[in-house]
C-alpha cells in the first residue's frame, strides 16, 4: 500500500529527507507522495521512516492504493534492479 499525506500537514518538512524511494516531494500546498515510488520503506526499514517522524500523524495508509506485502517488495526490486 502506498502512503498518503492527508490534508491537515503542517508542511514541517519531516518526512520528505525520510524517504529513502524519494517518494515525498512538495506540491502546491502540502508534501505529496507518489505511489509509484512508495515501498512503505520495505527493503530499507522495518515502518515507514515517514509516519514515523511526523509530528502531527498525518500520513495513513492511502486506501485507494492497497498492496500487499509481497507487491511491495517486487516495487523495491523493480525500483532498485
């Protein structure tokens, strides 16, 4: 599952230097992550880097793109081949 920044970040620029797939970048007005990227920091961490350091908890689980572990870990390897 990629992650999603909701609405209410604060833009504190936290989790952007987190994200090892460079996932996070900033759009018009909040940080935005690109699910293509997002491995939810399978094959670097054991939790998302991101959700760990916000200070505010606004980055869920984004329900429009649900994967599974296993698809996760094929993006890390498609990602980094």
């Amino acid at each position: 599952m990629a992650l999603l920044i909701k609405d209410n970040c604060i833009n504190c620029d936290m989790c952007d230097p987190e994200c090892p797939n460079e996932a996070i970048h900033f759009d018009a007005e909040i940080y935005k992550i690109t699910p293509d990227l997002c491995t939810e920091c399978i094959g670097f961490y054991e939790k998302p880097t991101c959700m760990a350091v916000c200070p505010i908890n606004c980055i869920i689980i984004d329900p429009e793109n649900i994967e599974s572990e296993q698809q996760l870990i094929d993006k890390f390897a498609e990602l980094y081949s």
